[in-house]
C-alpha cells in the first residue's frame, strides 16, 4: 500500500529480490481476476515475518485482504482461513528462514492435509530484516553475522523436502522472472490442493547471488538458474526427485498430483457423514 | 434417621469401574429426582494406577462433591489403605471381596465381580455395588429399577435380559448389603424439581454453550483435561459451513481458529496449561490484530507438564497476560457445570462483541464432574454477532480509538490484519502517536465488556467471602456454614473475573477485608483484587485436589479472628 499511505516506512533495499516477487503476485492476482471474475478482495495474503512479510503492504494497485501474523506461522492461519472460507484464494508469503526454519514444523501436516493454500517462498539464504544471519537454506561454511566461524549445519534442499513431505504441487522460480513467476504462481492457485512456489529472490545487502543465478560470461560464472525441459513429467515423483538433484536453479513445474482429493474435498466427505444435529437435539442426549 | 446426603467414595484401580459405578449411582438418583454430583480424579496412564471418584446424592442442589464419607467402596486393598481415613465416624466400607479381605469392623465384603457373573452379565458389577448402597440408605428398589429400564431400554432385540441381569445384580447386591447388618438411615425422599434437566459433564456443558452461542469452527490438540471438548466437537461440529477438526499443535490451533476468526467464523479451541503457554504470542497477534475467538482452559495442576489429572487454579495470571507486551485478555470463569453453559455463551459473545480473544477458564475438577442442572432455555440466552463492514473499498478498519466494524474477506473494505503496530488502514508503523492511540484502541474496547450481574449476599458485612471459578461450590457451603453459625460476613462471586463487573469492584473496595479461597500458591486472585485497590487475603491449597468445607471453615474463622485482633491492636 505504500503509493497510498505516506505513513508506511518500511522499504526494501534497491535491487532487492522481493520486488520481482511483489510484481508476480500482483500478476497472478490480476489474471485470476480476469480468469474467473473474482474481485482482487477474494484473496487472502498472509504473511510471514521479515523483509519478504512486508510484500503485503507493498502491493501496489486494488488491495487484497491480508494478515500480517507472528513469525513462523503463515500455514496454520492460511489453514484456518480456508477451512472457514473455501470460497477465498488464500495465498502465503514467507521467507526462507520464517518459513523453514521457525515455521518448519507446519509444512508436514498441512502438505498430509493437502491444504489448498499457494505458498510462494522467497528463498535468499540469509535472515535478511535482522541483518545477515545464517538460515536453513544458508550454504554450509558460510561466514555470516550468527555463524562468525562458517555454518556448521548442511544447507537445507527445500524442493526436497517438499517432495519427501508429500506437498502436491511444486513449482520453482526466480524473482527476475516476474511473468514466467506468476504463470507458475497462477498454475498452483488453480491447483486444487497445497501448493508451493519456491523463489530464488536474492537479498543485494547480505547474499546477493544474482551473478550466481544469471551467471556472468565475462567472469565466466556458468548461469544456475537452467529451464526445466518440456518433456519433464511433473506426475512422476521419480522424475521430479532426479530433476532436483541435479541441482542448479531449475524454472518451471517440479512435481504436481492432481489425484490427492484436497483437504476441502476431503471435509465434504466428513461432512456427509456427521448426524446433523440443532442444539436442542444435542441436549436431548443429556436429558433424563 | 433421615439424610438429606449421602457421599460414597468409590476407590480402586483404573478399569475397576470406579467410574461407571459413580456415575452410575449418580444417574440412578437423578433419575427419581434427587441432585447428584461427582468429582473423579485419574491417573495419568491408560491401564491400572489408583483412581477414585465421589458421588454425592442430595435431596437439595448441591455445590460441591461433600468432604464427609458416608461409605467408601474399595475396590482393592491399598483403596481402602489411601482412603480408610476419610470414612466419617459411623460410616461403612464396602470392599470388593473378590480381590481381598480384611477385618476393619466398619467394612464387609461383596464378592461384586463372582456376583455379576452369577446373573449371566459380567457388566453388571457396578449394579452390584449400587444395590448394595442403596440398601444402606433404604433407597426404594423400584427406583433402581426405573433408572436399568431408563438406561438399557434401547431398543435392542436382548434389552429385557440385559435389564433382567443388571436388575438381578443390583438385588443381589442389595441383599449382601442387609444381610451383613449395616445400616447408614434413611434416605430423604426426593423432592423432584419442576423444571427439565440435564445430566451432564463441564466439557459437554462448555461444548454445547459455545454451539448454542454460534461457534462454526473449532480446532484443538489434545490435552487432558480437554481433550472431551474437542471429540465432541469433533461429533457435532460438523456439517454445512461449520467444522471441528485436531491440528498437530497448540500452536496451530490457535492461528487456525486465528485465519478463521478473521475470515468471519466464531472460533475456538480448548487446551490446557502446557497449550496456553505455547498459544501465548496467538493470543497476543488476536488481542494486537483484533480478531474474535475464544480460548478454554481446563486447568491442571501445573507448571510444565505438572499434574495432568489433578485440579488447580493457578493459570489466572497466566490466562490474564498470556502474551508480551500491554495486554490484558477477557476473562470468564465459570463456578459450577451449569456456569459452564452460560459462560461458554457469554465468552463467544464477549469475542464478537469486542473483536478479539477470551479466555474460558474452567478446571479438571469440573470438566470431569457430572451434575444435573436445569434445561437450560434457549429462547432467552442471548446470542451475539459481530459488527461487519458494509461499505465499499478504501476503509480504514483501525481508524478511532473504539471499535470499529470489521470487514469480511472476499468483500469490500480489505484491510492487512496486522500483528505489528499498525495506523489506519492496518500497514505498519512506529510512530510514538500511533502506538498510543492503537494500545488505547486496544485497552477501552474492553469497556464494552463490563457486565452488571453478579452475586452478593449479606452486603452489610465488614468482611467478605469471594471465592472463583470451581472453588464456588465448596466456598459456598463453607459460607452458608458460616452464616448458620451466626458470623457476620458478606459474599461476593462473579465468573466475569476481567473485566470485572465495576459496581462489584467498588462494592469490593469498601470491604475490610475480602477473603480469597483458591487452589493456586500465590492467591493470584487475591494479587489481582489488589491491583484493583481491594483489601484481599487469599486462603490457598495447592494438593491437586479441590476445597474441603470442613477445612475452609476452620480457614475462615482463623482469618476473621486475626484482622479483628490487628484491627484492636
């Protein structure tokens, strides 16, 4: 909201990642618009805490909903809004240290859940809003402000782990690539069941890796960033495992099951089960 | 001689049936119109351990489950050796003379398991039991008898012999009972009330007050003692836009009811101690965010995992200021199975009403109890809805420092519900002029809050008698001892503990001195009645295990005695 509200100060560094990350959910959010007539209003921006979190206030244009929470906990609240609301899009931003690291512990159960929530991960490595300390997805050895003799814990595969925790679609992208980001944050909004989007979105201040991502001929720093082919099967687990062991930063869709009924399909089938009941017939049971 | 009460203690070990026979005596009696309560105490572990329950059967309403033991049933030796003592002079125990003997001359034996199976229903042995006290008490046979058909009629192609068997149980129970000599009196006739009951359990009275008051979302992890709220929710809470569901931690269930208050659902959890502590910053976002929903406590013995089955009151503090930072959460504790309902009620309300969280407090003593109580009448419990939004886009949902209306997702009116300091239109912000407006916002929406009802008696008294939550009953009957005895004091109780009703506080203020009961160390709501400038002393009791009357008496009197010596000297 910062073009309309003077009073908000918080600001992302130039050249930072996130930026690239606010224009694609803008994206997404306008074709959604456009694809199904629901009103920017319909989604539901809940937010994780650090520089990534504020991509909710930073929305330009007709604002949707948002919950801006404690750190950590985007996916129990996303869950709680589309168990009481399954008619709302409820989209998650985090980073990779609100959302691997203190938020780890959420991810199992609501990929079990298959939620129909769109998380969309901005990864850059490093606790950016509290000044460069290391996170999960901090390479091993790695010199930062908490680790001043090199990070002692191997660096964390989130595309892994979405994959041995059973999420149902993932996708990976990178914040240079708005459009291609929001196509591939669109794909998980339409996917009915949880959805993750993670994003290489570098951090200018403390780990800048944009050379690393792009590569740089001169310097002759091969690109990580290398398309995932079309004749990628993203139904085959086996063949998602084997593309993100080949390291590097792969773009597009790792793995998707459309099979898995999604927690909202599979409340229904409670809900045809359960004896409906008014209050009055409740007391009834305990009547004498 | 006639009894207007009767209190059997049923000791043994978990899977004995201490718990069905208690229950079961409880039913019976209700049955023909007497009042019942219980009050069960578990082990923390599935198979065996000590166990016992209490079941008190009163020709009046009664307000706790009674300190003096007319009969203990011991359902195995080291029953009768933890609980011998309690038994009051005059008193009987039955033991269970198929596990042991013994030769207290107080006691004879029933062989209630060899009984049951001689009827053919190896299930009956708590009829057993139940016959044999009813002839203690020359409690009339066809009123057990109403009470087996009542209990087993259910259409089943074997209910006559499954009546026939508990039916022949209990007679035989009861003959066992005669033929050994003892003899308590005679039961009082009942006088059954003119109004509809129920017979039901603080959880179960919780769960269906917070359904009466509109709650559609429910999720919860679980914890003993709450864990019944959340499997009933589970049974009827779901359907058409409502549902009941476990999540995989405290943590989540109190951000999930979190998205789901704000995304306009009455929401709730119940927990205990250990899931307060981790919903602490839950709580705060709701309280900072200004999101309605509801947390019950069923208290247990604490800190950390401390007593999982054992009653106390000692989260008050806890349940008050939960979370970091300046805040003070609504508090409602209810006092009896039937304030459970209305509490429950109320605290939905009060979340709606004000637009953020509220803490139930309730205990183990009476989550687990059972206790008739009138129907309650739906047409004139109230229930409240929250003030929505129903303007177009470019709302400031924080602007003012009152309540404002709150919009719902999917509608005009977005708005970022923020956990950081925020202006108007919920964007955060650190100037000093916002954080004071947004923490006055915050503290005077309580205002909406303050209730005019509570309870008072003898308001002449110089000194007063307020006990909270579950220590109600046993205050009571301590109080109206009290007053039968002549001593001039004054009673005060309210479950609206924050905030407090501000005649009450007054009232409360121009005391002598208020005299605080309450099973914690601290007295943390005496602490709290002096934050509100109230002369208070707390009277404290922290075993795990509620009130004696008898105790709070004595209590009591050495209380009054010592202010009115400091008051001379």
């Amino acid at each position: 909201m910062s073009k309309k509200n003077p009073e908000y100060d918080f600001k992302w560094c130039p050249g930072c990642g996130d930026f690239g990350v606010r224009r694609a959910l803008e994206f997404a959010m306008i074709n959604r618009l456009e694809e199904t007539g629901l009103p920017i209003e319909n989604n539901v921006v809940v937010a994780g805490i650090g520089c990534s979190g504020n991509l909710v206030h930073l929305l330009e244009g007709e604002q949707p909903y948002g919950i801006h929470g404690i750190h950590g906990r985007t996916l129990p609240v996303a869950m709680g809004v589309k168990m009481a609301r399954p008619e709302l899009n409820v989209v998650v931003v985090a980073g990779d240290g609100d959302f691997l690291s203190i938020g780890g512990e959420h991810i199992a159960p609501q990929a079990a859940r298959n939620v129909n929530v769109t998380a969309v991960i901005m990864d850059n490595g490093v606790y950016g809003l509290t000044k460069g300390q290391s996170s999960p997805t901090t390479e091993m050895g790695t010199i930062t402000s908490s680790t001043p003799f090199g990070k002692i814990e191997e660096d964390l595969d989130p595309l892994e782990l979405y994959l041995t925790l059973g999420v149902s679609y993932i996708a990976s992208g990178f914040s240079g690539q708005p459009r291609v980001l929001a196509r591939l944050i669109n794909e998980g909004m339409n996917h009915d069941g949880m959805s993750m989007i993670h994003v290489q979105s570098p951090c200018v201040t403390y780990n800048d890796t944009f050379q690393l991502i792009k590569g740089n001929a001169k310097e002759g720093i091969a690109p990580a960033l290398w398309d995932i082919p079309e004749e990628h099967d993203p139904s085959s687990k086996q063949a998602a495992y084997e593309l993100v062991q080949q390291g590097g930063l792969p773009v597009g869709v790792i793995y998707k099951d459309e099979t898995r009924l999604s927690l909202e399909g599979n409340m229904g089938s409670i809900r045809s089960k359960a004896r409906q009941r008014s209050v009055e017939q409740l007391m009834d049971a305990y009547a004498f | 001689m006639l009894m207007n009460d009767f209190v059997v203690r049923f000791a043994g070990e978990g899977g004995q049936g201490v718990v069905t026979s208690a229950e079961g005596l409880a039913q019976a009696s209700t049955q023909v119109g007497y009042h019942a309560l219980t009050y069960a105490t578990f082990p923390s572990q599935i198979l065996g351990g000590p166990t016992w329950t209490q079941a008190r059967i009163s020709t009046e309403h009664t307000l706790s489950s009674g300190d003096q033991v007319d009969v203990l049933v011991a359902f195995n030796e080291e029953a009768y050796e933890t609980h011998a003592e309690e038994v009051r002079e005059g008193g009987v125990i039955i033991y269970n003379a198929d596990d042991f003997t013994m030769t207290d001359p107080r006691s004879f034996g029933l062989a209630v398991d060899t009984l049951a199976r001689s009827t053919g229903n190896n299930r009956a042995a708590n009829m057993v039991v139940i016959g044999a006290l009813a002839q203690l008490v020359h409690m009339p046979q066809e009123y057990l008898e109403d009470f087996v058909e009542a209990r087993f009629r259910r259409g089943r192609d074997n209910d006559d012999e499954i009546i026939s068997s508990n039916i022949e149980a209990m007679r035989l129970g009861r003959q066992n009972a005669a033929e050994s000599g003892f003899v308590l009196g005679d039961l009082a006739p009942p006088h059954p009330p003119d109004y509809q009951q129920l017979m039901l359990k603080g959880n179960e009275a919780i769960a269906l007050g917070a359904t009466h008051a509109g709650v559609e979302f429910y999720a919860g992890y679980p914890i003993s003692p709450a864990t019944t709220i959340l499997l009933w929710m589970e049974r009827n809470l779901v359907g058409e836009n409502k549902f009941a569901y476990q999540v995989s931690s405290e943590i989540e269930a109190i951000t999930a009811i979190l998205g789901a208050g704000y995304a306009g659902k009455k929401s709730m959890t119940a927990t205990a101690g250990p899931g307060i502590s981790l919903m602490s910053e839950g709580l705060g976002l709701a309280w900072m965010a200004e999101i309605p929903l509801v947390v019950v406590d069923v208290q247990r013995g604490g800190p950390a995992t401390g007593l999982p089955t054992k009653t106390e009151q000692s989260d008050l503090m806890g349940c008050l200021f939960p979370a970091h930072g300046d805040v003070r959460m609504p508090i409602i504790a209810p006092g009896s199975v039937e304030e459970c309902f209305y509490g429950a009620v109320q605290a939905v309300n009060w979340a709606e009403r004000y637009q953020g969280p509220v803490i139930l407090m309730s205990e183990m003593s009476m989550a687990e109890r059972v206790q008739n109580i009138p129907r309650p009448d739906l047409s004139k419990v109230p229930v409240e809805e929250r003030l929505t939004y129903e303007g177009g886009n470019g709302y400031h949902r924080y602007s003012g420092n009152e309540l404002s209306p709150m919009p719902l997702p999917g509608g005009p009116g977005a708005y970022v519900a923020n956990g950081s300091e925020h202006d108007e239109m919920g964007d955060t912000t650190h100037l000093p002029s916002r954080h004071i407006q947004m923490t006055e916002r915050r503290f005077s929406k309580l205002k909406l809050l303050e209730e005019d009802h509570y309870e008072s008696d003898n308001t002449q008294a110089k000194i007063a008698l307020m006990p909270w939550g579950g220590s109600k009953g046993p205050v009571r009957e301590a109080y109206d001892a009290l007053r039968e005895e002549g001593i001039d004091i004054a009673w005060y109780y309210t479950m609206f503990l924050h905030p407090i009703p501000p005649k009450l506080r007054d009232e409360l203020r121009a005391k002598e001195l208020v005299i605080v009961p309450e099973l914690n160390y601290q007295g943390q709501w005496a602490n709290i009645l002096r934050f509100h400038r109230v002369n208070s002393t707390p009277i404290t009791q922290y075993t795990g295990l509620p009130f004696k009357v008898s105790d709070l008496v004595v209590q009591v009197k050495r209380i009054m005695a010592e202010h009115t010596e400091e008051a001379r000297a």
